[in-house]
C-alpha cells in the first residue's frame, strides 16, 4: 500500500504531532555552558513538511527524543526526575528552530497531561510548540498504550516525518497512528521513494558501497543487496570479515564475528560473509565491457598501521604471500590500499546508479582518508543516481565538501539498512493500517 501525503483540507485549522526526528549532536558553549547544535541536519530535513503545516494553517505539535536518557528516577506520571536528564532536554532545539528558521515555537516542559493539553489549547493556526524529550517517559520505548493515548489526546491528525525511528515499536511511531488519521511527511516519502529505487528499479549497473566498523548493523542489506545489485564493493572494518572468511591475513585489524545480542549466539559474522561470497561465486561483473570480476569485490590492498593514532603507514598486498610475522602482528587495516581504490573508482564510473553506506576508511584521520574521499569525488563526477545511506557517510562527504554533489543523502542509518534488507518497518506498517 503506498504511503498517504497529507492533503490541505486534512490538515487546515486542524491540530497536528508531527513525530520528527531531531535527535541531532549537541556541543558545549564553554563560555556561557549552553548547550547548543552542533549538526542540523535532521533539523532541515523536516523544515518543508513543517513550513507547508504552518502555510496552509496547521496548529502543529512537534515530538522527538534526544540521546537516551536513563530514566532512573520516576515521579508518579512515570516521568523522569533525575537531574542527569536535564542534559537530554530538547531546549537547545528549540533556540535553534527559533533564531535560525524563526519559527513561532515553544518548548513544554512535557509531553503528555494538563500542561501539555492547555498549551495545545491555546495555539492558534501556524504556530507550533515542541514537547519535552519522548524518552523522559519509560512508556515510550515499552510502548505503553496509556502514553500513545496521551499524545494521540493532543491532536487530531499525526504525521510521521521520521523515516530514521520507523524501525522502533515505539508509543509516538505505532501507537499514535492506530488512533488519529496518520499521513507521511514529504521527507519521509522522499526517503521510501529513493531506497526503494535501489531495490527495485535502479538504472543499472547498481554498484553498492559497503563500508563502516560493525557487520552486524548491516547484514540483512548486505544479503539483500547483494542479490540486487551487479557489483558489491566492501570496505572498512567489515571488509575484515570477508577477508577473513577467505582466509587472508587480518593481523590486528578491527573484526565484529560474533553477535552482541545473545539470541543470535550461534551466528558468526566471518561465516554469512563467506556464505554471501559463496552465494554469488558464479556471477560476474564486467570491467570495461569485458573483464569479468566477481560481483562480491573486497579489497585487494590495504592502508595498514600500528593504530589509527600513527603517523607511519604501509600498503599491505593482500592477493598473496602475506606472512604473520613479528613485524606484520601489530598492524591494523585501516583504509582500502590504492590498487582497490582505482578498482573501485573505475567500476564507479560504469554505473547507473551508486548507494554507498559506511566509510571505507578511517576518513576522520587523514592519512587514512584517501579511500573515501576517492569514492567521493569519483561519485561526484559521475553521470548515475548517487544515493548516500548513514550518518557517518554524510560526515565524510561534509568533510570532503562534496555533500551537495550527490543525488541524495539519507541519514536514516539503521532504519534504511532495515528497510533495504527488505523488512517491515513498525513505522511504515503503522502508517499503512492507520485510521
């Protein structure tokens, strides 16, 4: 079922809770101790649903959580009081919808209750007020129906604009749209629409990127994907997974091969590497029209040191004769090497559409950036659908100053690789069965 967009007459005069996502970096302000923005990212990714509610005469209620609170002190409403909380309040928000987009916004002091209700009372059509932190209340990530009711007591319509929660089973994402009439935002439609290109009618050849530290959070999308795509390039700190699993030398190198959670204790991550290597053993990628390449690629050579704080580097040949000797013991792949960064520049230029989640590299280090910021540019300069995936990747992008010279960038992270591993979203599949 395709997702609905809210329309005018749904939402004129009407009362709104837009569940945002502005769980965004704080810094601290040394000289006056305020907290402040440090990324607003997510921040402007919600500015055009928010700015078409207040156009068209919506009182809009905007609901978000911010890090995670502990929530170790509760008072009778099971609301937190512990004063370690206070550095999760979304005050710092707030200042910044003000001064920078100035938007008529005022931060309540909760989410739910008489206060909550009386100030929701008094909102005339265009303004707008931002509830507490979601998470001060226990009763959101449990799901409680007594707290989706509260909020749902708020309002009259619920929007969700929220791609990167849709994965939680949480009161304000599944709760509410099972008990007011529920649209998505136009972000969050931009979002399914553009993944679900990569999925199911990407202008080929699809190349995916795959980089980052943990196997672990991208698995699913890497099983999926890889039945999808022509070509799957590996970097960064999973690459180590594969290699391993093909028995190549990793030294001391970052590797994720068992699960944290203990439900999966039986899975090895080493092993599904080996097994998606295995499963697409006899399918080919053509390099130039006519060199056939495995369609699963990890690197051939590897940026190796000490420790990603040193200085001194060397390029480890990873195709052969690679000894584990006191010498070698103590290095760490930290970046692709340059041989597999031209591979994978070049087949970059072939596709028709790129995805690329993970850095390949410690890119935050310049001597192991190189990997990532080749990646970049050569995206950059291609005529294909670039698609970003994560936070981190988007850092890296910032960081190169080539964000803007990509087709889109989702900063969705866990539920993008969700979604792209082809399971149901809580949040979508409430969207879907609202009223």
């Amino acid at each position: 079922m395709p997702l609905k967009l809210p329309s005018i007459t749904s939402i004129k005069n009407r009362t709104v809770l837009v569940r945002v996502d502005f769980n965004v970096p704080l810094t601290l302000d040394k000289t006056t101790g305020e907290r402040l923005v440090r990324d607003a990212t997510r921040l402007r990714a919600a500015r055009r649903t928010i700015e078409w509610l207040r156009e068209h005469g919506a009182k809009i209620i905007l609901a978000s959580h911010l890090g995670r609170p502990k929530c170790n002190q509760l008072d009778k409403s099971g609301k937190t009081t512990d004063e370690a909380d206070a550095q999760f309040s979304l005050k710092p928000v707030e200042m910044y919808l003000k001064t920078q987009f100035h938007w008529p916004v005022t931060l309540v002091p909760d989410c739910v209750g008489e206060v909550v209700e009386t100030t929701v009372a008094a909102l005339e059509p265009g303004e707008m007020v931002l509830l507490e932190n979601l998470r001060f209340y226990p009763a959101e990530k449990k799901n409680e129906a007594w707290f989706a009711r509260g909020l749902a007591k708020l309002c009259e319509v619920y929007l969700n604009e929220a791609f990167s929660n849709c994965h939680r089973n949480h009161a304000s994402m599944t709760g509410v749209p099972m008990l007011r009439p529920s649209f998505a935002g136009f972000e969050l439609k931009q979002e399914i629409d553009h993944l679900s290109q990569v999925i199911t009618k990407p202008h080929r050849p699809l190349v995916v990127i795959v980089g980052g530290a943990k196997i672990a959070d991208k698995i699913g999308a890497l099983e999926n994907l890889s039945n999808v795509a022509d070509a799957v390039l590996v970097g960064g700190g999973i690459a180590n997974d594969f290699l391993k699993s093909q028995g190549i030398e990793i030294h001391r190198s970052f590797i994720q091969d068992t699960p944290i959670d203990a439900n999966q204790k039986n899975l090895n991550y080493v092993t599904v590497a080996g097994e998606i290597i295995s499963e697409h053993k006899t399918e080919r990628v053509l390099k130039d029209g006519y060199i056939p390449l495995p369609k699963i690629i990890y690197p051939v050579d590897a940026v190796a040191a000490r420790s990603a704080e040193a200085e001194k580097t060397v390029i480890v040949d990873l195709t052969h004769d690679i000894q584990d000797t006191d010498k070698d013991k103590p290095l760490m792949y930290l970046d692709i090497g340059p041989k597999t960064t031209q591979l994978y520049c070049e087949l970059i230029k072939t596709a028709g559409t790129v995805f690329w989640n993970g850095p390949v590299g410690v890119y935050e280090k310049p001597q192991f950036a190189a990997g990532s910021r080749a990646i970049a540019q050569a995206m950059a300069k291609t005529t294909a659908v670039t698609i970003i995936g994560g936070g981190d990747t988007i850092a890296a992008l910032q960081q190169f100053k080539l964000a803007d010279r990509m087709d889109y960038l989702s900063a969705a992270g866990s539920a993008a690789l969700e979604f792209l591993s082809g399971a149901a979203l809580p949040g979508l599949v409430a969207l879907e069965r609202s009223r």
